[in-house]
C-alpha cells in the first residue's frame, strides 16, 4: 500500500493523484508500516495539492523516533516544518503543531 501510495506523488500527468497518494500513506501507517510517517512528513510538506504543515509536523516528530535510516532527516525535516509554520502561521500554529506530535507520537509508538 506504501509503494502504491508513493507511485501515485510520483506518477507522470493525469496518473499523478496525490490525495490518492496521501489516502494510501495513512493507511500505512495506520496498519504501522514504519517508513509510512517519513512518507507522510514530506508529501504533506511538498506536495502543493495536499500541503499541511501542522500535519507534516507531526508525522516528522513520529519519524524521527523510529531508528531506521530516515529518523535523522525526518528531525531535520521536523524543524525546517516547524519554522515554516511560526513564520506563516505564527505561534498558536507552532503550538498546535506541537500537540498534534505529541499525540501522534503516543498513538504511533515505534515497537521494537
């Protein structure tokens, strides 16, 4: 379900479906496929059709934590999110960013 959703950011024209896209990465994580927060961090920062900074955030944090071969660039991609938010959203944005990580960080804990 992960590849398909990543295949459909990645497609050519009219194939290119990134809220598609975006529907499979939460699915994935919601069924714990580990790579599925990192995929979920950067289309929701980089897709245009489906851009979600608070989200992004969040997904970044829960990225960050797992340890595979993404958590570094998930916690850099987190701060590079959170200033784009203080700076186009301001503080109450930063703060909600914040506690959405927080829950989804609880809710998507990395089980060994």
């Amino acid at each position: 379900m992960f590849v398909e959703g990543t295949k459909l950011f990645r497609a050519p024209g009219a194939e290119h479906d990134a809220s598609k896209g975006l529907g499979k990465l939460q699915a994935s994580a919601a069924l714990g496929y580990r790579f599925a927060p990192y995929g979920l961090c950067i289309a929701l920062s980089a897709e245009p059709e489906i851009i979600n900074l608070v989200e992004s955030y969040a997904w970044c944090r829960v990225a960050g934590q797992r340890n595979n071969k993404f958590s570094e660039r998930s916690n850099s991609r987190a701060l590079e999110v959170l200033g784009q938010i203080a700076v186009h959203q301001g503080v109450e944005a930063v703060a909600a960013a914040k506690g959405k990580a927080s829950a989804y960080e609880a809710a998507f804990k990395d089980e060994p």
